[in-house]
C-alpha cells in the first residue's frame, strides 16, 4: 500500500479499467438475497420475507467465492440471511457491490485468482464478509467484457462469525463528512495496483490506469461504447468481410463515429508520445553539450533549433486534429440534415395517404 500509484515504467498497451461502487438499499426495493442469488447464479431463499430467488439456471457464471474474516467458512444462504436478519430498519444498507472489470489480457483461472485476492484483501482491510462472483462477457456484448461482482457486508463481522456494526469507512456519506477520500476513489486506485501486479505476474505488457484521460495526459473524447445491437451487427458484418477477403469497415453510424474518435485518440496518444521522445533527447543532448568548452554557446543555438521544430510539429497537428474534428462536425451536420429531410417525407406521405396529395404535387 505504500507503493507509488505511478512509478516510472516501460511504456506498454492500456488494458481496460473499471470500477464502480454502489449501495445495496432496501429503499431501492432490491434485497442482498436476491442479488447474491443472481450474481452467483444459485436459489437461495430470504428468510425475512420468504422469497425464493432460484438463478441455478442462469449461464455466464464462472465462478463464486465467498470469504469470511478469520477464514470461516459458512453456507452462503445462512450468512446472508444472518444479516439481512441484522439490519432491522426498512430503508437498511445491508451491503455494498462493487463491479470490476478482469483484464481480458489474463487467461480464466488468473482472473479468478485476482477477483479472490482482491476479496481476500477487502475483508482483511475492512473487516467485512465478502462474495465474489466471476462472470464471462455476454453472448452479444463486448468479447473483452470478463467482470466481477463483489458484495460486502456493509456491517463489520468478526472472525468468529459475530455481526457487529456499521463499517463507516464503506460510507461515501460519512468519508466526504470527514474531508476524507471516499471508498471508491481509494478503492479505485488499489484495484490498479492488483490488476496491474497480475498482468506483470503473467508476464503481460499491458497495464490499467485508474485515472481520468486527462490526468492521464491524453487528449480527444472517450472511447464510445456502442452497446450489444450495433456491436452484434459490427461482428457480422466483419465475418462478411473477411469471408469475402476484403478489408473490413464500420456499417453503422455509431460505429464509424466511435472508429473516428479512436483515430482521434491514436494521433492525441502519437502526439503525447513523440513529445515524451523529445524530452529524453533533449536531455542527453544537453548533458553532453554540458561538458564541450563552447556549451553556452552550443545550448543555445539547440534549444532554438528544437524549440523551432516542436513549435512546428505541435502547429501541423493541431492542424490536423481541427481539420478532423470539424470534417466530424459537417458529417454529423449532414446526417442530421438527411434525417430531418426523411422525417418531412415521412410526414408527407402521412397527409397524402390522409387527405390526397397537395395541390401542386
């Protein structure tokens, strides 16, 4: 924990990050029962008000591990009827989920090995019983899509099973009260380090960055996702293609904008790249200018050379990053505009069929 977030390192490809946590409210008419049920694809009964959630059939479960403080082992229906039975009020948290993304770059057993660590490591940390379920990408989705479910106990257990009170640490409330981080962000960046531990233990050149694109230093928009439909007719259409031995291209409009914001992204990347690149040059060529009798001089005359040439190299992309961004703008401009023309046709036709074609037509 004491290790830097961001130690230098060799560059390498970015895997995917995601993490998101959120609580498990009775208000919201949602039970742990029923959620655990779900997520680890088993029937499990709450005794509270007599409910039988049966998921057993549910596919795209791989795995389903519940740690306990102490290594206690425990049915997971008895535990968590414990302490749905714990929490008395109507409106009770009786638990928190957190939802992470596995790296795709890992093969199936080093995913569930990192889901369970991190586990491990969040009822070790906070004192609190802790269910991970391991679930494959589904069938339409993204294929890279491999996540965890991960429900804590929003009480404290101990390790002789005893359920004791509210772990005010997992409460965003309480911590933002305090000017404290909140569980998430801390969260966030101990999920980097794990993940990025396991890829380099599997000898992986990719790694995750927990940090927004900007702290990140790179420029243009997120990458957009395209959701299950467009992506189930992307992968179709790239079948088609490649039967047919052409080069395969986007069919739908959210799919040739989100290829346009990638390329968007790989210049923004090329750019921040080539600049990194400079810098380590520069430096090794002052340092040996440095040692020469005429360094004043020579240091001058190169950083007006170099300064010169990275103010024109910065200007031409800059150039063509607007001419990109606005040749977006016109396309996206004319989509629209072919889309209202097809909504007045549309009308037309409606009062034609209505009231007989118009004087004139």
């Amino acid at each position: 924990m004491g290790e830097p977030l961001h130690p230098e390192k060799k560059e390498s490809a970015l895997a995917i990050f995601h993490l998101t946590m959120k609580p498990m409210a009775r208000s919201s008419g949602r039970s742990v029962i029923g959620s655990v049920a779900y997520r680890s694809a088993e029937k499990l009964t709450n005794e509270r008000d007599g409910i039988t959630h049966d998921y057993s059939r549910r596919d795209g479960v791989e795995s389903a591990t519940l740690v306990l403080p102490g290594e206690r082992e425990e049915a997971r229906a008895e535990f968590w009827n414990r302490v749905e039975a714990h929490h008395k009020r109507g409106d009770a948290v009786p638990g928190r989920e957190i939802q992470v993304a596995l790296p795709a770059e890992l093969d199936q057993e080093a995913r569930r090995a990192l889901a369970v660590e991190y586990a491990r490591d969040l009822s070790t940390r906070y004192g609190v019983g802790v269910d991970v379920a391991v679930h494959r990408p589904h069938g339409e989705g993204d294929e890279r899509n491999h996540h965890a479910h991960i429900v804590m106990t929003a009480c404290r257990v101990e390790p002789d099973g005893t359920l004791g009170r509210k772990v005010v640490e997992l409460d965003p409330i309480h911590c933002k009260r305090h000017e404290l981080p909140t569980p998430a962000e801390y969260e966030r960046s101990r999920w980097e380090n794990l993940t990025n531990q396991a890829l380099e233990h599997a000898q992986r050149p990719e790694r995750v960055d927990h940090r927004s694109r900007e702290a990140q230093g790179l420029e243009g928009p997120a990458q957009e996702k395209m959701g299950p439909a467009v992506t189930a007719i992307e992968r179709r259409a790239q079948r088609e293609a490649h039967a047919e031995g052409r080069a395969y291209e986007p069919v739908t409009d959210r799919a040739r904008e989100r290829s346009r914001l990638m390329e968007l992204r790989d210049v923004a990347v090329h750019q921040a790249q080539r600049a990194k690149e400079w810098l380590v040059e520069y430096g090794q060529r002052i340092a040996r200018l440095a040692q020469s009798p005429f360094s004043r001089e020579a240091l001058a005359a190169v950083g007006t050379q170099e300064i010169e040439r990275q103010s024109q190299e910065r200007a031409q992309a800059q150039a063509r990053l607007q001419l990109q961004q606005e040749q977006a703008q016109r396309e996206a401009v004319q989509r629209d505009q072919l889309r209202q023309r097809q909504v007045e046709r549309d009308q037309q036709r409606q009062i034609d069929r209505d009231h007989g074609p118009s004087l004139g037509r």
